[in-house]
C-alpha cells in the first residue's frame, strides 16, 4: 500500500530510558504491593532523593537519577547498555514507605541503571521480564488480611545492654509447619521497638475430612491446630537506624538461627514454637493460666 | 481469585464443615445425620433426608459494591481481566424426625457457621476434588447471615409449598470469578523512543 504521506527524512531521534525499576511483593498473599513512597538516593547524599512512579503493573520506576540524564537520553538503544565510564553503574540507597502503614519502613542499595530484560521463552514460559522484585515484611499495625493467620511476638536481647532491656530491633522470625499441604514456611520482621508480625495463610485444615459421615468425636474447624516451629534470626548491632535494612535481612537468613528462650531467667527456658487454632492469633509464647511471666521471646547468640 | 468452580466449591466446602463438625452422640447430637447440597427438585416430596441439613443455592447475583475491579496481576507481573465478584444466597434448611430434634438441628447449624465465619482457601480447595486447586491461596470465603423477608422466604419456597421447613440464609460474599485470559501487554518497556522527521525536498 502506497503511503499517503509525502517522502520524509529523519531529523532527530529523542529516547528516555528508566535506569531502574523495582517491584514489591507481598509474601503473606503472594502479591504485588502498590501504594508506596518509594525513593532513592546516591549512597551519603540523601538531598538528592528522587521519588519513583508507579506504574499500572506496579512497577516502581526511577527517572532523574542523579549522574544518569546522559544515560537517559542516549538515542542508541543497544549502545546505551554497553556501560562504560563515567556511566558504569552506580549504587543507590532505595526507602520505601507505606502510608497506609501496612509493612515496615525498608532500605536496600540498588545498583542503577539495571537493565530489565525480557527472558526468552525457553527460560521462562510467560516471557516475563527479569525485574529487580523485592519482598516487604508486615508491621505490626497491619490489619489482618482475610483468610490469614497471624504469629505475634515481643523480641528482647537477653540479658539487655548496660543493663537495660533492649528491644531486638529489626530481627527475623520464621514459622513452619509440616502439617498439611502444602508445607508452610514464612518470614516476618520485627520493627524498631521488636514487635514481629507475621501473617500466613493457614495451611490445609487435616482433620477435615471429605467423605461423609465422619466416625468419631466432631471435627470443628476452630479446633484444628497446626504445630509451628520458630526460628528467630539477630544482628545484635547497636544501631537502630528506623529502617529494616532488606541487604541485612539476606545475609541474616543466611546465617545460624539465634538461640530463642521464653523468659530471661537462668538458665532461661528455651522456646521452639507453638500450637496454632484455626481463627485464633497466635501471641507468643503461650503461657498457661497462673503462669505470671510477660509474654516476651529473648534472643541470645547461638554459641 | 478462584476459577469457576467457586461457587459448587463453596457449597461443597459448607456441606463439608457441616457434616465434619456435626456431632453425633445420641444424647446431646445427632446420631446418623446427613447433609446435602440440594437442587430445587429435592425438595419435592418425599425428601429423602430425614436428620440433617440441607444446602441450596437460591441467588446468585453480582457484587455491586465493587463492580468495576483493577485487572488481577500475578506474582511475575503477568495482567489479566478483572475477576467477576458474586454473592451466592445459600438456603440452608434443617432437616430432622421431629420438629424439636429439627429446630435443634437448625440452632446448631447457625451457631456452627457463626463459629467458623470464614472458610480459607485451604478449606475449600480441599473440597474441590477433582478440579484442583479453584482458590488462590490468599483467598478466603466469607459467610455472612441474612434476613429474607417473608415475601422473598414464600417465593423461595415455591418449589415446594407444602413441604415449608425451617430454614436460614446465608450469603458467601464477593467470591471473585477470575478470566484465565491474560490482559494483552507488551513487555516492561524501559526505553521510550520518538522519531522525528522532516518532508524530502
């Protein structure tokens, strides 16, 4: 077909490249976050934040970084990627905040610009790109969603600083069962003051069963119980920047598992998990009517 | 976001806790109860349930508080049509030998669903044979009683006019009927490209 516009010639070509994109997760219900105040920041200079747009997919977009307009606006599409000095990547401090206060106030470094490429379809069936997906822990203020679970705790340094009671800030627990299917694992983070939330989908009730009529006493839903372990994970640093760092958090996990004891008496009793009910929150650890300890978990390094 | 299935799931799924929880100790239970989900035809006599309950699905009908839902985006990214939310009317009828024993069977049933006001996804898949996995993990069903007026309750019973029983209502709210069919998107795109161009001398 004959092109009704007249001949023309290029006069110019402009481009505007994103240098960086995050996701956010949500591991409780497995899906992606929108909402947040996401920003980033050349490492010691946080005066030269750039806030991020979110996008419909909720992506987290970056434009404006500080040191990358060139990059931005490279017309070579393919050469752009080719980084070179002084475009070699460079790293960034990235906060993200809910205003609606549902997870905890989280920082990482990200190294921009990040080329989000597309995986070819051997690699992945969907075609999906490779984006730079980090998942964000729930706070304490967060209401419990539908359908989820929920593990409480008060986390204390056992035996305190200086003689003070202090908080276990930002450190990690993990519950799991093997009861039902499918075998559940979850992470949650404590905030500044070692308050540790985590929320879970419960796992197959087991002593429901299908056929009809059962033998035997009733089985109530709000009678099934699943046993959870716990595992708690601390950095034992003193500083308390007001920020859960996500870098410190991978490294963490990565680590031993820290001693956890129900109270700080000596010996203290060590405490490996609890019974969760069906529609109940679970606030450890347990105590038993008449028992009068608080109802706080205590960390100490595993030796 | 469940599939299609979520409906029969969820009327299957209350069957389920009913029948589990029932109790059946000849003195303070029900010894030899069965219950049913039902369609219209079963309530014509003789109905073949003598101790139970039994679950009909009367109404159906769209969600309106949340009409026009965003697309639901999956883990990776991947965007698909909004889901579609229903409410399922659930008539849940007491069947019994004698009207004591039948009004006491509807007082347990009503305090059982009161106990247990939300069916996780956990529950319910459990009761979708063999469809599989019709709820997403992080979904959940919740049953909310409801008042039917007396017109609505007659109309209801049309089907079976001398044969009335005593019976409540329950509504599984906004079950999400998800669309399988993924939104058509291109990739991330992190390069915006415009060409300009002049007219040839």
């Amino acid at each position: 077909m004959n092109s009704l516009l007249p001949p023309h010639v290029e006069l110019e070509r402009q481009a505007l490249t994103c240098p960086l994109g995050i996701r956010f997760v949500d591991d409780a219900l497995r899906r992606p976050i929108g909402g947040l105040r996401v920003e980033a920041y050349p490492e010691n200079k946080p005066w030269q934040r750039v806030s991020a747009v979110e996008t419909r997919s909720n992506v987290y977009g970056f434009h404006g970084l500080p040191g990358l307009r060139d990059f931005e606006n490279r017309t070579d599409d393919e050469a752009r990627w080719i980084l070179e000095s002084p475009l070699s990547p460079r790293t960034f401090v990235v906060e993200v905040q809910d205003p609606e206060g549902r997870f905890l106030p989280s920082r990482f470094l990200a190294e921009a610009p990040a080329r989000v490429e597309t995986l070819r379809e051997s690699e992945s069936p969907a075609g999906q790109a490779a984006l730079r997906t980090e998942t964000l822990y729930s706070s304490p203020s967060r209401l419990t969603p539908s359908g989820c679970a929920v593990l409480r705790a008060q986390l204390f340094e056992l035996g305190g600083r200086g003689g003070r009671e202090q908080a276990a800030s930002w450190a990690l627990g993990e519950v799991s069962t093997s009861v039902g299917y499918p075998a559940l694992t979850a992470v949650g983070a404590a905030d500044e003051q070692g308050r540790l939330t985590i929320f879970f989908l419960y796992p197959e009730p087991t002593s429901v069963s299908t056929g009809s009529p059962p033998q035997g006493t009733p089985q109530l839903l709000s009678d099934q119980l699943w046993p959870l372990s716990f595992r708690a994970w601390h950095s034992f640093r003193s500083e308390t920047a007001g920020w859960l760092n996500l870098d410190d958090v991978r490294t963490l996990l990565q680590q031993q598992p820290v001693i956890v004891s129900e109270d700080d008496l000596s010996p203290p009793t060590p405490f490996s998990g609890a019974d969760l009910f069906f529609g109940r929150e679970l606030v450890v650890p347990v105590r038993q009517p008449g028992d009068s300890r608080l109802r706080q978990l205590f960390l100490s390094k595993a030796v | 976001m469940a599939d299609f299935h979520a409906i029969a799931v969820t009327a299957l799924a209350l069957r389920g806790l009913l029948t589990n929880a029932c109790p059946r100790d000849k003195d303070r239970g029900f010894p030899g109860a069965e219950f049913r989900v039902f369609s219209a035809a079963d309530f014509q006599p003789p109905v073949r349930l003598t101790v139970g309950g039994s679950i009909y699905l009367h109404r159906v009908a769209f969600n309106v508080s949340r009409r026009n839902l965003p697309p639901r985006t999956a883990l990776d990214g991947t965007r698909y049509r909004p889901p579609t939310p229903v409410d399922a009317h659930f008539l849940i009828t007491a069947w019994g030998s004698s009207p004591d024993e039948q009004q006491s069977m509807l007082g347990w049933i009503i305090r059982t669903l009161h106990d247990t006001p939300v069916l996780p996804a956990g529950l319910l898949n459990r009761f979708a044979a063999h469809w599989g996995e019709v709820f997403h993990g992080n979904e959940a069903v919740e049953i909310v009683g409801e008042i039917l007026s007396f017109q609505d309750m007659l109309n209801i019973w049309e089907i079976s006019k001398h044969n009335q029983q005593p019976s409540v209502s329950y509504v599984a709210r906004m079950l999400f009927l998800d669309s399988e069919i993924e939104l058509t998107e291109g990739a991330p795109v992190q390069t915006r490209g415009f060409d300009h161009a002049g007219i040839a001398q």
